[in-house]
C-alpha cells in the first residue's frame, strides 16, 4: 500500500513519519552565506588571533557603534561600485552579513544592551 505523508510541506512516498513542524528549516538558507561569512572569518583570524580558550576575537564582544559603522562603510563601497575589499579581498556584503550576524549574536546571546552604545539612541532616550 503507497501513501503520501505530509510533514513540514515535504511529501514522503512510504517513508517514516517526522513531526518538524515549529523547527527551524535552515535548508532554506543560502549555503553561500555561510560560506562568504567563513571565508571572512578565516582571513580576520590573521589579524585578530583567537581568544586563549579558541572562541573567536569578535566573540568577545564589539560595540555597536563600530559595528554599524562597519557595516555602513561597506554598504557605501557596495553602492559606490566596489565589490571587493581591499584587505581581504572577500566581497564587500560579505562583510556586511559578518558584521550583522555578529549583532544578532550579540542580542540572541544576552550581550546585546552592553555593547549597545549607539550614538542616536543615546540621543533619543
């Protein structure tokens, strides 16, 4: 007897049954994220060593303020017409994605509000 299953909008012919409904479905990300991200990472770890305990320098913390500075000056360079740092030579929204995923790691870690010294909210507080 062939049935069709439905689980997390995947048909399975005859296969066992798998409740992923609420999870993550992360094989809907782009691999070449990630991958942009790595590179960018691996090329940084030259000129900001690892911590002593192996995490990475950015793991840290850095403040808000230079981040998004970070990542402005390279939206710039994007709109600008330059696709590749200089340092790296990684593409320049590479950089951009590190620096917003290292924010969201930031605020889905508890570090967040430390680090957050942004000048305009300070203003509009």
């Amino acid at each position: 007897m062939s049935e069709n299953r439905e689980t997390n909008n995947n048909k399975v012919k005859d296969g066992a049954l798998r409740w992923s409904d609420g999870k993550l479905e992360l094989q809907r990300v782009p691999t070449s994220i990630s991958n942009h991200i790595a590179r960018v990472l691996q090329k940084a770890s030259k000129k900001y060593p690892d911590n002593e305990d192996g995490t990475a320098n950015w793991m840290k913390g850095l403040d808000l303020n230079g981040l998004v500075g970070n990542l402005e000056r390279h939206i710039e360079d994007f709109k600008n017409g330059d696709d590749y740092d200089k340092d790296t030579g990684e593409h320049v929204l590479a950089h951009v994605a590190c620096n917003i995923a290292f924010i969201l790691h930031y605020l889905d870690n508890g570090i967040y509000d430390k680090l957050d010294n942004r000048m305009f909210r300070k203003i509009n507080d």
